[in-house]
C-alpha cells in the first residue's frame, strides 16, 4: 500500500523569469540527459533550446541556444525523446507532428497529414521507437514517425480532452478523458490488438482534465486534475481488469498543474515511490508518496532498476531505424551511474546563441551523467536548506 503525505511543506513559486520567447509559453520540457537544458514552445509557432545557467539567473537569458522553426501556428506541445540524445518531438496547431534534431537546429521528420485535428497528447514508449497520441478527433494514434505508413488508430474516449500513457512492462496504453455524459474515464488498450479497448472504467463527473503519471517499477498510475483537490492512483497488471484502485491523497485546495519527478530524486531509505509538484494558486505544493515500510535494507522490489537518464543511442543512429533499450541504473546507495557512448554527442551551447550564461554550460555535454547528477544534487541541498529555513520561521 501506499500511503502519500505532505513531507516537503510549502515552496513560494517567486521565480525568476526565463525570457526567450516573445509570445506565450504553451508547453515545456526538461531533457532527461542533462537536467539544465529546457525546450519551451511558444504562441509564436517556435520551439527554443535554452541550456540554463547554474547560478538561477534565468531572467538575464534573453537568447535560447537553438530555434526550431517550422511550425506554421503556436506550438502546444514538446516531448524529449527517452533514449536518443538531442532528439525532440514537437505538436503545433496546424496539427503537425514534427521530429527535431536539436544539436543540428534541424527538422529530421514532419508528419503534416497524419492528425485531421488538433493533437491533445503524444508520449514516447519506453525506448522511444513508438509515440501514441490522441487527438480532438477522439482517435488514438500510435506510430514508428520514422514510417508515416505504420499509423494505426482506434476510437478513444468519447467525450474528448484525453491524454494517453504507456504502460510499458504490461504491453499497454491507457487513455484518460471524458464519455459522452461527460463523465471522467480510463480506458486500457493493447497495442497489438487495437481495435477496441479492453476496459472502460467512469471514474467521476468532474469537469477537470486529468493529468497522468506511470510509474513503470511500482506499476502505480497517478491521476491528478487541474481543478482537482485530490490525486488518485491505481495499480496497473496484465490482467482483466487490467487497473486497480489504490487511494488517494486529498487536501481542500484545488490546483492548478502538477508534474512528478524524476525517480532518482527519491528518498529510497524511507520508501519513498514517488515525488508531485502541486501548482498551487500562488505556491507550490509537494506531496511524497511512500510504501510503509520500517527497515534499514534497500528494497529492491519497490526500488529495481529504474531509468537512468543516460542516452543509449545517438539521433542519427534512431534516424537511421535503431531501437535500443534505454539504460537503467540501481537506485542503492553507493551504486555506480552507468555511462554511454552515445553521450559523446554533445549539445552544442554555443552554435546559436550569443548569451554568456547559455555559452558557459555547453563544455557539459547533454549525456555526461556524472555531471548532471552533481548538478541535481546541489539543487536538491539548496532545496533541503530553504525548506528547513522556512520550517524554522514557523515554530
């Protein structure tokens, strides 16, 4: 069982402001290789490579390191690919799906008629050979980009505003949105047999978008709302009913957004699964989820080996048609970060950009974990300080 709690307190959101774009930022994304470099797509039909200063002075960048133009209207949303180093996709509405290399500034692969409507979600599998999306028109896609003919497609949730998760270990897709009557649902599919779901579940009548999060090693799924006071998660299995209600975490504040973290900043020596940023109305609020446990030893069947961060393949060689694994690493004290040879491909900070604070990080190269894992640790202590600060204020 899994039981969350608010164990991090309150964090005001008074941010200093990234300034890159001239319109609107709609959608950004983190890469999972090097955790300062960001891609951002804007009203203004761009999506901006920006590496981020280690100091935090984001308000004085004002140039990105990259532009991708292509896009004919705003782009509404940017996803890193999971395995392939300075790869992006990218989803605008003039309803183009694009494929970027961003350390060439290059457009590898635009599908233009593939959605006859808006995309409302799209998400890489596991090792990023697949992307599945879903769609105004209430279809869900999933296709190879590399193949433009290998697009197969079934209904989704009627009601539309859906959002698709891979549930990779299982072999499956979920889909969560709304019936016809408006009510809030998942459905869970087979890819292989994509005709019809396998099961349709109504969770509620609630009018908020819901915002999933899979954890693949726990097979938990996480369902938080904007709107939504609460987060509910299931367990996923391989069986009829396929998912599985847990719990949920409540409060008596509806928020606006939230995301989870990587799962290597996890507190593996309290059993904690799983990390929520909760965008409050003017804070942020993080809520830890941890398996009940009370013991000193590393556990490996909440903890196995979990996604590295590590490229395991280079853009060209995903261009050229690879699949590979994506790495994994042990989440045991003291174990080693894995390496790749893909990693040698750096971004290059430098190649369009004039900013000193963008130029300073580009000798990091995107793949050099041990750098990044430096970099995430100093900002977690520098977090860990300004919280225990704040608790002090308080008593």
């Amino acid at each position: 069982m899994v039981h969350p709690h608010k164990s991090y307190g309150r964090l005001d959101h008074n941010l200093p402001k990234l300034n890159v774009h001239k319109s609107a930022v709609l959608d950004l994304a983190f890469s999972p290789f090097m955790d300062n470099l960001l891609a951002t797509g804007a009203e203004d039909g761009m999506v901006k490579i920006t590496v981020l200063p280690d100091d935090g002075a984001y308000e004085k960048v004002e140039t990105s390191n990259a532009t991708l133009e292509g896009h004919l209207k705003k782009v509404s949303i940017v996803r890193f690919h999971p395995a392939a180093n300075n790869v992006i996709t990218s989803i605008a509405y003039d309803n183009a799906l694009k494929v970027w290399d961003i350390e060439k500034s290059q457009q590898m692969i635009s599908l233009d008629d593939v959605h006859p409507d808006l995309p409302q979600s799209v998400e890489w599998n596991e090792n990023g050979s697949l992307l599945a999306t879903s769609c105004k028109d209430k279809l869900v896609r999933i296709m190879d980009p590399r193949a433009p003919k290998s697009v197969i497609k079934t209904l989704g949730t009627e009601g539309g505003k859906s959002r698709v998760v891979w549930f990779d270990n299982h072999n499956l897709l979920g889909v969560v949105g709304f019936s016809k009557t408006n009510q809030r649902q998942y459905a869970v599919y087979d890819p292989k047999k994509f005709d019809a779901p396998l099961n349709v579940t109504d969770l509620d009548s609630s009018g908020s978008t819901f915002i999933p999060y899979y954890d693949v090693d726990t097979s938990v799924l996480f369902l938080a709302g904007k709107g939504d006071a609460s987060i509910r998660y299931f367990e996923v299995v391989s069986e009829d009913p396929y998912v599985h209600f847990l719990s949920d975490f409540r409060d008596n504040e509806s928020v606006k957004g939230a995301c989870f973290l990587p799962k290597t900043v996890c507190d593996v020596k309290s059993c904690e699964i799983a990390v929520c940023y909760r965008v409050m109305r003017d804070w942020i609020s993080p809520v830890s989820f941890l398996v009940p446990r009370k013991s000193d030893l590393f556990q490996s069947d909440i903890f196995p080996d979990t996604y590295a961060g590590v490229p395991s393949m280079t853009a060209s060689e995903w261009g050229g048609g690879e699949n590979k694994p994506i790495i994994k690493r042990s989440l045991k004290p003291g174990s080693a970060i894995p390496t790749s040879s893909a990693s040698e491909t750096k971004f290059n900070a430098s190649s369009s950009s004039s900013s000193s604070h963008a130029e300073e990080p580009s000798s990091k190269g995107a793949g050099n974990a041990e750098a990044a894992l430096a970099l995430a640790l100093a900002k977690i202590k520098e977090l860990e300080d300004k919280l225990a600060k704040l608790e002090a204020s308080k008593q």
